[in-house]
C-alpha cells in the first residue's frame, strides 16, 4: 500500500499577510509622527538662534555708544530710556522686535547703568498673544557698563 502523501504549500496564509501590514502601517505612522515632531523642533531651535543672533548684534551696536550718544540716538535728554527699535526680518516670515532699556544703577555706583536689549517673535502663522502666548517668545541680554564711556 502506498502511502498518502500530504502536499504542503509554502507561503502566508491572507490573514497572515492582512495582520504584518495592519503591524507595518502602525509601526510606519508612529515613524512619521517622529519626523514631524523632530521637524518643529528644529524649527524651534533655529528661530530661537535666529532671536539670540538678533539681541546680540543689537547688544553689541548700543555698547559702543557713548551715553551721549544713546541720549542723541533715542532723542532723550536723560535716563532711564526704554525704546522699540525697528523690527527685524528672519528666515521663514518671522518678525523679530527689539526693545532697549538703559537704567541708572544708582544704588551701587552713580557712574553705572544697566542696557537690557529684548527680542521678542511669534511662531509662524501665529497672532501675539493667541492660545495664552504659547506661540510667544522673548530673549533678553544685559550688561553693565560705565556711563563715562562706551565699553
């Protein structure tokens, strides 16, 4: 007597096959999720490095100022001065806005006073202040120089 012989197939079954690309569809969205989040972070950074490029340059231009000079720049007689400076363009549409203070630090020395220079921007497509200032971001520098000279 012969023996029967079973004939096996290879292959996937169509379940098999329906439940690895159910698995690679998931596995694929959770990549691409990744890549957009990386994306807006480095977007982040980058405008965040573009603010802080703006405020130093903006430091460096008032410091070597004179104080009688700053007086003549802002059309000030004295201190405490607090001006908005006109904005900047950046990369990708973003308005950056530059504000200068210049105090008088009389409770240590009479002969000091303190610039702050701020930079402020809204993400992309963004109105001031939308969703609770979010979207809202603010660099700022100081320092502290004689008043006698420019430093």
């Amino acid at each position: 007597m012969r023996a029967r012989r079973t004939r096996r197939q290879g292959g996937f079954t169509l379940l098999e096959m329906l439940i690895t690309l159910t698995v690679t569809v998931i596995g694929l969205t959770g990549l691409l999720s990744l890549h957009v989040v990386v994306s807006k972070g480095n977007a982040t950074t980058s405008r965040s490095g573009e603010g802080v490029a703006v405020a130093e340059a903006t430091l460096e231009e008032i410091r070597n100022l004179s104080l009688a000079a700053l007086f003549t720049e802002f059309g000030v007689t004295g201190l405490p001065i607090d001006a908005n400076l006109n904005t900047v363009a950046g990369r990708a549409g973003v308005t950056f806005n530059r504000n200068v203070q210049v105090t008088e630090l009389t409770a240590t020395s009479t002969n000091l006073v303190k610039i702050r220079v701020a930079v402020t921007w809204t993400d992309a497509g963004a109105a001031p202040g939308a969703d609770g200032g979010i979207h809202d971001h603010r660099v700022s520098f100081e320092l502290i120089r004689t008043a006698s000279e420019a430093l």
